[in-house]
C-alpha cells in the first residue's frame, strides 16, 4: 500500500490516502516434451506449454499441447488469467530421414538341396535379421521366409520385404498313359515332371516321349538353379504279335454249290471270324471275303483274310460280220474269264471280242472257248469270205489306179478339172493309213506314182477325197 505526506510552505503538511498497488506474477513458460525431440520421419512428438489461461505457438496453434512432425523450432506466448503474457523458450525439433531396407539375394531363391543362398541387407548402421543374426549378410540352406531390420546412422529404422526361400524336393519321376507291357505295334506315353529342361535315356530333350521300343527308360530333369535329379527306371515290354493264317493261303475260285474248308493257322490262341464263328476251322458255302483274327496268351492279336470268288459254269456264244476281208467278232458268252479264238485259216486269239483280217476267199469255221474254275464251253460259226466284185473304178469318176494286183509301184491318175484340194489317203484292212497326201488344184490330169514294194501281201483301200466327193477304191498288193 501507497501513501505521500506532503509539506507546503508554512510547514503545514498532508498526508494521502493509501493506494494499494499489486503486481501479478507472469505465466510460467516452460515447454514438456512427450518424448525425444529428435525423431524419425513418421514419428511425432507432442509439446505441451504449462497451465495458462490462453495460448498461442508459434505454428499458429491456440492450445495447450500440439503435435509434431517436422522440423523446427517450436515457442508459445501464454497469457495468464490476469492478462500478463510470457513467450516460452525455444524447443527445437529434429526429424531425421527414414531408414530403408531392402534384401538382396544371391541367386534364385528356389534351390537344391544342400546348395546355400546369400541374402544381403541394404547398407546401414546395424541389422538385425528374423533369424536373430546381425551381420550384413546371412547364408542360408532351408526353406523360410526371412526379412531384416535396417537402422540408419539417425537411429531410424525399416523392416524389408520378406524372402521366400524354397529348398525343392528335386526328384525327377515318369508318369505313363497306360500299361508299359503292350503288344507289338502299340506305345506308351512317358511324361516326366516339371523342369526347366529334360535328358531321357533313349536321347530325347522334351518333357514327354512315346516308347515304341521294348526297354529300360529314365530320364535327368534340370531344375531352377541348375539342380539334377534322374528317375527311377521305367521297364517298357512288347510282346510280339501273333502270326494269323488261313489255309489255303491264297485267294480261292470255287463252283456256286461247292463248299470249302477254311482253317486259321500260326501263332495258338482263340479265333474269331467274321462269321461270327469262334473255331479254327469253318467251311464256307458263299463267296466272299473270310476274316478270322487271333488272341495268343498276352492278349495280343492280329488278322488275316481271303477272298473266295465263286463261278457257275459258263456258256460260250458269238456273233460276227464281215466287211471285205475283215471279221468281227462280238463276244455273247456268259460267266467268261478267259477267251480262245480259232479263225479256221490257222490263226487264233485269246481276246474276248477279236477283228480278224483274212487273205482269202474261202467258207471258214470259227470256233471260241470261253472257260472258268468251273468248265468251259465251245461255240461255233462259219464265215464267209468274198473279196470279188469291188470295183477299180466306182462310179465310173475319173480317178484311175493301174496296175492292179500291184507289186511295185502303184499309179493314181485323177482327171477332174475342177476338183480344188484333194486328198489321196492308203488304207490297209485294219484302217490304219501306210500312204497319204494332199494335192492342191490336181488340174485336168495328175498323175502320182506311190511305191508299195515294203508294204505287205494283202489288200489296201484308196481313197480319194475331194468337196464332198469320196471315192473308195481297192488295190491288191501281191
């Protein structure tokens, strides 16, 4: 409390009232941190100011306490209850960078048994791994999953990704598609298991192969990390197919009511034959093709047929005509395999419908045999032979052919003055051409001289062709 006693001139002195003066303490300005102010990115540190009526930090924050989480230098004005004001010293916070972690293997992670792995942590300050090791680096040989724990030079720290390490069984095996004892002519599958490359016994390099030989197989299968593995043996048999015969063994011809005994023979067993018969041997009354099939004692079969032809008798028959010299036959017979031909003037065929040429006039008997497995027939007929009576000059046109029978040279003359290109064409009985030509405007007289001096006996036919006239004329060469 305030008083002043004042003296004034005269000595005369007064004394004021008392005035009561008070002064209010200031805010206590201390900062508590919730932990270490230097943290790692990610982590948080709370400050809280001392019990004020009011606050303000320099983040702009207005309350007691606040978090944080970056870098800085932290200080809050407080304001007590009686408006007095005080501003805290300053708190710095320090966030350091994360550690990182990362593992780095030193091959694949799947491996063969008894191989080893090197995984190696990221650089840092110190590690500490799932398996308790704390070295960099850590070999291992069995299957896991492993990660590590980094801490920086800050003190932060990181837990890596895991690593799985497989340690594979390895072991190679075949698997067949079916019996690896089979009859000839059949396989089987061999399939190995998954690898990265495969080496069989027999030289092949595909995972799956088909045994057709009769052996022992494996095969060596590569894994990831270049780890081998060779298969137990797989023992593949073939039995031999049996032997099927029939007696008799060749295609049989037999007559239409005959029978035949038809026996399977070679390799013992059980019979079956498209008759539906089950015996070794049957007889057969039908043509027709006969199939029997045997099974030996490993189950194994094999077949074999024969065609039966079966024939009625035949019956033989003819008929003929006659142009000059030239027969035709024309074959009528019935149930013919095989022709022969007898044209009376001692010559033969053996040809089912014959052209005969002959040199003679003459009365001939023609004879023809038709034969099969069940017989033969015989037909007979006369033919009559006339070559007299064909014209030199037919028609009496102006084409003339001297002489005639010939045996040198033959002589054509043509007197036609308007014939334009003319044709002149030797024919022998068969029709097939020895001499031909073409003359252009043969005028009122042409002559041509043709040597027939290589040309056989017989008689040959001219014909001489001009627009549409056609003439036909007969030279005999002797």
């Amino acid at each position: 409390n305030y008083s002043v006693t004042v003296t004034y001139a005269g000595g005369c002195t007064s004394t004021s009232p008392v005035t009561t003066v008070t002064v209010n303490p200031t805010p206590s300005t201390a900062i508590t941190a919730s932990g270490p102010t230097t943290i790692c990115q990610g982590q948080t540190v709370m400050l809280t100011a001392a019990v004020a009526a009011g606050y303000l930090w320099n983040n702009g924050a207005t309350t007691q306490s606040i978090v944080v989480s970056t870098s800085g230098n932290y200080n809050v004005t407080l304001t007590s209850a009686q408006g007095c004001t005080a501003t805290s010293v300053t708190t710095q916070v320090t966030v350091n960078p994360n550690a990182s972690a990362s593992i780095t293997a030193s091959g694949p992670t799947t491996i063969c048994p008894g191989q080893n792995l090197t995984l190696t942590a990221n650089s840092g300050t110190s590690y500490i791994w799932s398996t308790g090791a704390t070295s960099q680096s850590i070999t291992v040989n069995t299957t896991g999953v492993y990660t590590v724990t980094v801490t920086n030079s800050s003190g932060c720290t990181a837990i890596s990704n895991a690593v799985s390490v497989t340690v594979g069984t390895m072991q190679a095996s075949v698997t067949t598609s079916g019996p690896t004892t089979f009859c000839q002519g059949g396989n089987v599958s061999l399939m190995a298991n998954a690898g990265l490359s495969y080496l069989w016994s027999s030289g092949q390099t595909t995972q799956s192969i088909f045994a057709t030989n009769p052996g022992t197989y494996t095969v060596t299968v590569t894994y990831p990390g270049g780890c081998t593995s060779t298969s137990a043996p797989t023992i593949v048999v073939i039995n031999p197919a049996p032997v099927s015969t029939i007696s008799p063994s060749q295609d049989v011809n037999f007559c239409l009511g005959d029978s035949i005994t038809l026996t399977a023979t070679g390799t013992p067993g059980t019979y079956s034959w498209n008759t539906g018969a089950i015996s070794q041997t049957i007889t057969a009354y039908a043509a027709g093709i006969y199939t029997v099939s045997v099974t030996d004692a490993n189950s194994c079969y094999a077949s074999s047929s024969i065609t039966l032809t079966s024939y009625t008798a035949p019956v033989a028959g003819f008929t003929s005509s006659v142009t000059w010299a030239t027969a035709s036959f024309v074959d009528l017979s019935t149930n013919a395999l095989s022709y022969y031909w007898t044209f009376g003037d001692g010559n033969s065929s053996n040809i089912a419908g014959p052209t005969h040429h002959y040199y003679i006039d003459n009365t001939y008997t023609v004879m023809q045999i038709v034969t099969n497995p069940c017989g033969s027939d015989t037909s007979i007929q006369t033919v009559v032979i006339t070559t007299t009576g064909i014209p030199t000059n037919m028609n009496d046109v102006g084409v003339y052919i001297y002489p005639n029978p010939v045996s040198e040279d033959l002589n054509i003359l043509i007197n036609e003055s308007d014939w334009k290109q003319t044709n002149i064409i030797l024919t022998d009985m068969l029709g097939k051409s020895v001499y031909s030509e073409v003359v252009e405007n043969p005028g009122i007289h042409f002559e041509k001289q043709v040597s027939v001096k290589t040309f056989a006996p017989g008689i040959y036919f001219l014909n001489v062709r001009s627009g549409e006239v056609n003439l036909v004329k007969k030279v005999v060469v002797e």
